[in-house]
C-alpha cells in the first residue's frame, strides 16, 4: 500500500515538473494571471494573520479592520489583487523577452567575415528556423524566414532588406501592443485608490453633517486618514509597476533590436545571387 502511494506521488511529481518548467520558459498569459491572483490571495492571507487588527500596519495595507467594508473586501485588498495581476503580465514578458534573447546564441547565420550566402545555401537555414517560431513569438527565426523567403523568390538583395525592414516594424507595433494591459493596470492601481479616498471623505462629510448627532473629531480624522493611505498605497504599487514595465519592455525591445541588427550582419549583407 506504502509503495503503491510512493509511486502515484512520483509519478505526480513526474508531471509536475515539466508543467512547471514549460510555465516559466514559455508562460501563458490566462495562466500566469491566475497564478498570480493566487499569490494574491495568499499574500492578503499572510498579512492577515501576521498583522494584528487595528495596528498601524494593519490598518495602512489592508484597512483592517474596516470602517466602511466588510473584511477581507476592501479596496485596499483588491488594489493589491489588481497589482499582482500586473506583475503576472510582466513575468510573461520578461520571460518571453529572455526567450527571444536566447534565439540569439543559437547561430542559425554564419557569423564569420568571410561567409558569403548564395541561393543554394538558404534552404537549409530556412528549413532549421521554420519550426522555432509562430504569429507571436520569435522574432529572430521569424526574420531570417522572411528575408530568405524574399530572396529565394525574387534573387533581389535590396527587395529581402526592404521585407525585413517591414517585417521588423510589424513586430515592433506588435510589442508596443503587448504592454497595453500592463500600463491600464498601472492606470487602474491609482484610480482605486483615488476611489478610496473619495469614498472616505464622502463618508466623513456624511458623518459630520448628521443633525443632532455631536462630531466627533477623533472618527473623522481617523475615516480621512483610512482614505489617504489607501491612495498611498496605490501610488507605490502603481511606481513599482510603471518601473518594472520599462525594464522590462526595454529587454524585450532591445532583444527584437539585436534580431535585426543580427540579420541585417549575417544574412543580407551576405546574400549573393550570382550571374
């Protein structure tokens, strides 16, 4: 019975190790969100139980306990859910970025100054990218197909540069693109907790303004202070992210730049059409 156990949980471990390892070499998108708004969950979870109700701490990250929401439904909380979803795109890129980085050591081209390409030797180059990239990943492969592709339809070396320079700003709009989640998530991180804020101070006038009910300054100097921390806290999380999504963009952006540069060295200004 022991072994038979020891077995499945082998076997299971088996199969969690290459789901793991293809998550993080080549993740997707609806994964990585998921996985992140999981580690989301936890994180709230940790700091739940860590930090005790009604302490400083507590109060500024998760407004625990809560004046105006029942807990753990704060906008405290979801604004940290949102931020976490961020940071699971980011990992996609990043990963993707190191991805692209990667093609470039492979030496599909010669890399030597003495190497010129003719028309009989383009087949095996293309045969040996052909399978390394699709409509969203790739750029180097998926350049060096494009312009050899061109050249063995037209013999013309100006015509496979002029494809390649097309094919290059394609995937630079396709990049940009990609970072349109990442930056209105960067957006909305503040805008909740603008939303916060305003939410407290309508609640504090709201209190105040009750007829014969006597303010009491200490509650609404306690209600403000709950709605600026929560703009606070936003605006942290919404630098981190705006500083992690220029690194990496530039990443992911330098390495499409060296795909270029690459096969503009070692494929164009190589090519050789004879006669």
């Amino acid at each position: 019975m022991s072994q038979t156990r020891t077995t499945q949980v082998t076997g299971a471990l088996r199969h969690f190790r290459p789901t793991a390892s293809l998550f993080f070499a080549k993740p997707q998108r609806a994964q990585a969100l998921a996985v992140f708004a999981l580690l989301a969950v936890l994180f709230i979870g940790f700091l739940s139980l860590l930090l005790p109700s009604g302490t400083r701490a507590a109060v500024l990250i998760l407004d625990k306990p809560s004046q105006h929401f029942m807990y753990p439904f704060t906008i405290q909380n979801l604004m940290h859910i949102v931020f976490f979803m961020g940071l699971g795109e980011l990992f996609v890129r990043w990963r993707i970025a190191a991805r692209e980085e990667r093609f470039l050591g492979k030496s599909y081209l010669p890399e030597d100054d003495q190497t010129v390409l003719g028309p009989e030797d383009l087949g095996p180059i293309r045969r040996q990218v052909a399978a390394q990239f699709d409509h969203e990943h790739g750029f180097l492969p998926s350049l060096i197909n494009m312009a050899v592709l061109q050249f063995q339809s037209s013999s013309s070396v100006e015509q496979a540069a002029g494809i390649m320079n097309q094919h290059l700003e394609l995937i630079s709009h396709r990049v940009d693109l990609r970072y349109g989640l990442v930056r209105f998530i960067a957006w909305l991180v503040p805008t909740l907790g603008f939303i916060g804020t305003v939410f407290s101070l309508g609640a504090s006038l709201s209190g105040a303004g009750v007829p014969g009910v006597p303010l009491n300054l200490k509650d609404v100097a306690r209600t403000l202070g709950i709605g600026f921390d929560c703009t606070m806290v936003a605006l942290m999380e919404s630098a981190v992210l705006v500083f992690l999504l220029h690194l990496v963009q530039e990443k992911e952006e330098s390495a499409l730049n060296s795909a270029g540069d690459y096969t503009l060295r070692n494929l164009i200004n190589r090519l050789y059409a004879g006669g």
